[in-house]
C-alpha cells in the first residue's frame, strides 16, 4: 500500500508542486547511463545529472533513474533537462494512472509493470518515460532490472543499437505489456484451481478466494484498459518524436492490449460466473438438508401424534389395561413409518 499520508498532503498542494507519493523508505537514488549506436555501447553509472549532460553522444542517450524518493534530486534533473514541472509531478505521484502527454520538445508517458506477490496479489511498479530528440529517460521507484532483456538486446544486436529514441520506448513498452501476458496466466490457473475446488466442495474459503481473484482481476482491467489508448494514439504515427516506421510496431502493443484485455473480460465473467456456482452450491446444501429434515418430520409427526395421545393423563383409556397395548402400538408405530416411506419414495421426494 503506498504511502496515503504523502498523497493526501500532495491533494492539497498547487499543480506542480513536486511530492513523493510512494514508500521507498529512503532517499538513495542511481543514475545507470547507457550511449549507444550501431558500433558500439557504453554502460555507466554516474553520480549528477550534469555528467549525463557533458557525457559523449554516440547516438543515443538512455538514463535510468532509479529511486524517486530524493525530491530535490528528482527536480534538478528537471531543470537541467528541461522538464516540464507537471511531467516531475506525476513522476513522483506513483499512483498515477497511465497516460501519454506530447510537448513540444518531448513526449512523456507513464506505464505500469505488473507482477505477481505471493499468492494472486498484484504488485504494480509505476515506470516514466521521458522521450527527447536521441535521447530517452526512464523513472522507476526501485531497482529491479525491468530493462534487463533489452539491455541484453541492445549489446547483442548491433541492427537494434542502429535504430532511434524511439524504438527503444517501444522496446520498453513492449516488454512491459508482454509481462501483463505473464501475470494472466497464473491468474488464469488459479481461477481454472478454484473453480474445480468449487464444483468439488465449495467451502467458504473458497469464497475467500474468489473475491480476492475479483479484486485483482478489477485493479488488473483498471492498470491495463489506459495501455490500450496509449498504444493505440503511438501507432497513429501523428506524434512528431515517433517515427512513422515504429508506429507500426507500437500496432502489435496496441494488438497485445487488446487480447488481455480480452482475457480480462472473459475471467471477470467467469468469475462472476463462480459467485453464482458458490451461491447456488450452498442453496443447494441448505435445500437438501431441509428436505432431509421436512422428511423426519413427516415421518414423526403420525408418531407423535399417538404417543402424545396415548400419553395423556386420562384415567379411562381401554388400551391402557390391555395385554399387548405396548406391542401393538409399535407396530402400528411401524406400518405408519412403513407407509410413509413408501409413499415419500413413490413421489420420488426420498
């Protein structure tokens, strides 16, 4: 749970007052630069933005920086890059929702990556890109090498180091999106688990269970659907800093936004669909065993009659003195249960 204390102190503030709205306990950061072009790549790690500034452009420029804590840190990056102050804003607003804003001189957007915690809990990590003319800078609140296959990618593939700014912002959206397919699979095979415990023996554990499969599947549609749209306005080829040939790759993301979020309608049917399964199943129970229970009482009730009749206190009752009274009334007891049954059977309620 991020940090509700910052987030509300931030709802009372100006727009582009720079607050910290996460819970990264401290204020370490890292600035990881990466320059690159067909011949050749260099990995760093520098210590102030104006290293990154005097560093040797080879071609492309990638900072990543990792740790959102460090507001002033965060705002000199912005002054010196020339940041507009409502891009850092909704930087360090961590809950931000996904979006894509086009400036003048750069293109911002903000993305979730998606993971699973223990169990089906969703664990989102907000990532912002910053793209300029050759030039891209990412924001992520924690370390947690998001950017390790196309780091990879990048030192093996020298046709990939040839290519622009904004080919790798599609190759990080790309594999963030692709991830959303990661999280829906273990998704899918805890619904596909408890749906078959459900129709085995739906324990009110299980109704635990579905509801919290019901959450995540909510926070899984509310993260993904604004991916859609930003897919959809990058693929257009109406934004100046992507080129017209990567706007037909950001196509496949819009294509893969589309297909979970298909999936995503169809678990929340399912779902709802389990809700209806579990209810029914308890009904059922409560039914089967009223049934049972109306079942004795039909059978008792002619036997309680007779005992509660020939257990007044009447001092002139003729059987009382007879011989076989007591026989005879369990075996009339008996051909009553006998009839019952029979009857209940013939009906097909037993």
């Amino acid at each position: 749970m991020k940090n509700k204390k910052n987030y509300y102190k931030k709802k009372q503030q100006p727009p582009g007052t720079l607050v910290y709205t996460g819970d990264q306990s401290d204020d370490s950061q890292e600035l990881h630069l990466i320059t690159y072009n067909k011949d050749k790549i260099v990995h760093k790690k520098i210590k102030t933005i104006d290293e990154f500034i005097n560093e040797e452009n080879l071609g492309i420029k990638w900072l990543d920086v990792i740790g959102l804590a460090n507001v002033h840190s965060i705002e000199e990056i912005g002054q010196k890059l020339k940041i507009h102050r409502l891009i850092l804003e909704d930087i360090l607003n961590t809950r931000q929702r996904a979006k894509l804003e086009d400036y003048d001189d750069s293109l911002f957007l903000v993305i979730k990556k998606l993971s699973l915690l223990e169990g089906i809990e969703i664990d989102a990590k907000q990532i912002s890109i910053i793209i300029k003319e050759n030039m891209v800078i990412t924001f992520q609140e924690y370390d947690e090498d998001a950017f390790k296959l196309i780091k990879k990618r990048l030192e093996e593939g020298a046709h990939v180091r040839a290519l622009g700014a904004d080919d790798l912002t599609y190759a990080i959206v790309d594999s963030i999106v692709d991830g959303y397919f990661d999280v829906m699979e273990i998704l899918s095979e805890e619904i596909d688990k408890t749906e078959n415990e459900l129709m085995d023996d739906p324990k009110k554990e299980i109704l635990n269970r579905i509801y919290s499969l019901k959450r995540q599947i909510v926070f899984f549609r509310n993260t993904v659907w604004p991916v859609r749209d930003i897919a959809n306005t990058l693929s257009r080829g109406e934004i100046k800093l992507i080129d017209q040939k990567t706007s037909y790759y950001f196509r496949d993301v819009y294509d893969h936004s589309i297909q979970v979020i298909e999936l995503i309608e169809t678990y929340r049917d399912t779902i709802s669909g389990m809700m209806d399964i579990y209810l029914s199943s308890i009904s059922s129970k409560t039914n089967e065993v009223m049934k049972i229970l109306t079942i004795f009482s039909a059978i008792f009730i002619p036997l309680t009659f007779l005992a509660g009749v020939y257990g007044m206190n009447f001092i002139y009752f003729p059987e009382l003195k007879w011989r076989y009274g007591y026989l005879g009334f369990w075996i009339v007891s008996i051909l009553i249960t006998a009839a019952m049954i029979k009857y209940l059977k013939s009906k097909k309620w037993l």
